[in-house]
C-alpha cells in the first residue's frame, strides 16, 4: 500500500486533457476501481485522498482469507481491479494466468520498496505484484487468563493446552491452520509428503475439542474483551488488539519457537481489468511514503517500505515480533504454492476436520 507521483497524472492530462485518470475513456463518466483486500487492513482516509486526487472513485471490499478471495475472484461472482493476496496465492493465481504483468513505469514509487522483498519465489522477476506489508504468525494470549508458566517456552503446544478448553481461537482456514501443526511436528509447512499432511490433520482433530472457535477478523472482539483466553493470528493484529483490548484485558504475544509462517502480501492486477492504468495508479498512490506511513501506524503490519520505516516511531519498529530480526525469521517458512494434488488433499483433510 503506497504511493502515486504526479509524472502519471500530468501524463494522462496530456493524452486526456483533464488533470485527472478518471477523465479517460470516452464516455467522460467517472471510473470506479474495484480494490479487494484483507479486513482490517487499510486506513480508510487514504481511499477518499485517492479520489479526490485523481477523480477515480474506489468502490473497496474485504475478505478474511486468501480461500475466501480466490474463489470469488475465480468464479467470476464479481469484478475486481486490485487485489491483495498472500505470497503462495500470488503465485497460484500467476499459475492460472489470473494477473496482469505490471507496467513500473506507472509504479515509480516502486523504488522506495526494500530488495529484502523483491525478487521472491513466488513472484521472481517482479512482474505481477507490488509488496504490501510482512509478518509472521504468532501466538495471541490474555496474560490474566494464561498461567505465566504455561508460555514461558513460547511453544506453540499452547494451542492444544487442555487446561483451555473452551478458550482457544484457531485460524479459519486449512493454510495457516495446518501450519502451525506442522510446527508442532518438525514438518515443513510447503511438505509434499501425503502422510506429514495427515499427521498434522490428526493433530488439529486432537485440537477440535478445545477450540472455542475457528475464527479470522473475530478475533479482535474475542481477544479484545476477554471472550477468550488464546489465539492464533498475524503480528500486525496482535499489535492492533493488544492497543484496543479492555481493561480487564491484558494481551501478550509471541512467535512460537518452533517455527511460524513468514508472509508478504502484496497489491496485484487482475488480467481481466478494464482501468489498468487506473489500478497502477492507486499501486502507486499506496506506496507513497506518506500514505505508506499513515497505513503501517493504522494496521499495525510491518511495512517494506524503506522511507516509510524510517518516519514510524521507534517504538514500533524495535518491536521484534512485529519486525522479527534476521535470527527470528532464520526459523520462519514462507508458504509456497502447493502441488495440485497436496492441495486437493488439505482440502479434503480441512473438509473432514471442520466438519460436524
């Protein structure tokens, strides 16, 4: 998420003959850019600076997982421009032919993004996607609910801790759900080992019975009031809670020791967009490094922003869960894009485990 540059609007007044991107394309009505992210995700202020510099009115949704905005994107239920997705969805939609290649040239403030997220696996020649924000999954906890000695390891074997049933929230969806019992079991979270997979499904079966919920933007009221004692999440909104939570609440946080998901998620094209330029343009704008600032104090996540990280205050980006340090993340594992049959298998195994 940041910015846009004025080299491309002036561009386009030149071609169109208005100061604006909304004035292109015949008719003269305006353009409205279909922008599909995570919940909690965006300071909505920067949506309405956006149209009221360019003219191009944004029309944003959300969805709570990368399951949720593959199947209505792949489905064809509705029409979006931009979307934000996780690193492994990434490289499956590139996989289907489902992004357009990105002209940079639209996209100056690319520059400002850091080289330690270009060039990734699931994108490898930076052509479909513009980074976001970073994190890692982490473990969420109400120090007045938890005994201090059952975290003073950070294992992740609080999530399937008997003494809180009925207390634990658990990821809802099979990626980050499976993951974290794959950290459990010593198993790479992208196995393609058929029997790993059904190891861990057994354990998140073992887990069923104490989970209170499986959750995904719930767990901010949950975690926030007190209406549970555990969950699992993302750094950035362990940060976000732990700073809205009650005060009968008392949040802690911290990245289990044997291992956690090391995610990026980052702006994308859909190939089937009619206002390409437009979506570049708004890519842009999100990584400006006012905006870009404006969005990492809002959302908590970690930014790749190398300007925008040196404005946060330094109390935020010494925070080394939420910007893990190299030592950290040397035990982290970024999802990749499964073989088709490993996935047809989780999701099977995630059909079975939800079921009932």
């Amino acid at each position: 998420m940041k910015k846009r540059v004025l080299s491309i609007l002036l561009a386009m007044s030149i071609a169109c003959g208005v100061l604006s991107l909304a004035g292109c394309g015949g008719s003269g009505g305006r353009i409205t850019l279909n922008v599909y992210n995570w919940g909690e995700y965006i300071d909505t202020s920067v949506l309405a600076d956006f149209e009221k510099e360019t003219g191009v009115k944004v029309n944003y949704t959300t969805y709570a997982s990368n399951e949720e905005m593959y199947a209505k994107v792949s489905s064809g239920a509705a029409s979006y421009d931009v979307v934000i997705p996780s690193d492994y969805m990434i490289g499956k939609m590139i996989e289907e032919d489902m992004l357009a290649e990105l002209d940079f040239a639209n996209i100056p403030n690319y520059q400002y993004i850091g080289e330690d997220y270009k060039g990734l696996q699931y994108d490898p020649e930076n052509k479909y996607s513009v980074p976001y924000t970073w994190g890692t999954t982490v473990v969420i906890y109400n120090k007045n609910a938890v005994d201090p000695a059952d975290v003073a390891d950070k294992s992740v074997d609080l999530l399937w801790n008997e003494k809180y049933k009925d207390q634990i929230l658990m990821f809802d969806n099979p990626r980050d759900a499976f993951a974290l019992a794959q950290a459990k079991l010593g198993y790479s979270f992208n196995s393609t080992d058929p029997e790993e997979w059904k190891a861990a499904a057994e354990l998140l079966k073992q887990q069923k019975p104490l989970v209170q919920e499986y959750v995904m933007d719930q767990v901010f009221d949950k975690m926030e009031m007190g209406e549970a004692a555990i969950a699992a999440y993302y750094a950035g909104d362990a940060l976000i809670i732990q700073d809205e939570q009650d005060e009968s609440v008392d949040i802690d946080y911290y990245i289990p020791k044997e291992g956690a998901n090391m995610f990026v998620d980052a702006m994308c094209v859909l190939k089937n967009t009619q206002h390409k330029a437009q979506a570049e343009a708004f890519i842009n704008f999100m990584c400006r490094t006012d905006v870009a600032v404006k969005t990492a104090n809002q959302i908590g996540y970690a930014t790749p922003h190398t300007e925008a990280k040196k404005l946060l205050d330094p109390s935020i980006t010494s925070n080394t869960v939420v910007y893990a340090d190299s030592a950290t993340l040397a035990n982290t594992e970024v999802f990749l894009n499964l073989t088709p049959e490993i996935g047809k298998l989780q999701s099977e195994l995630w059909t079975d485990i939800k079921k009932d």
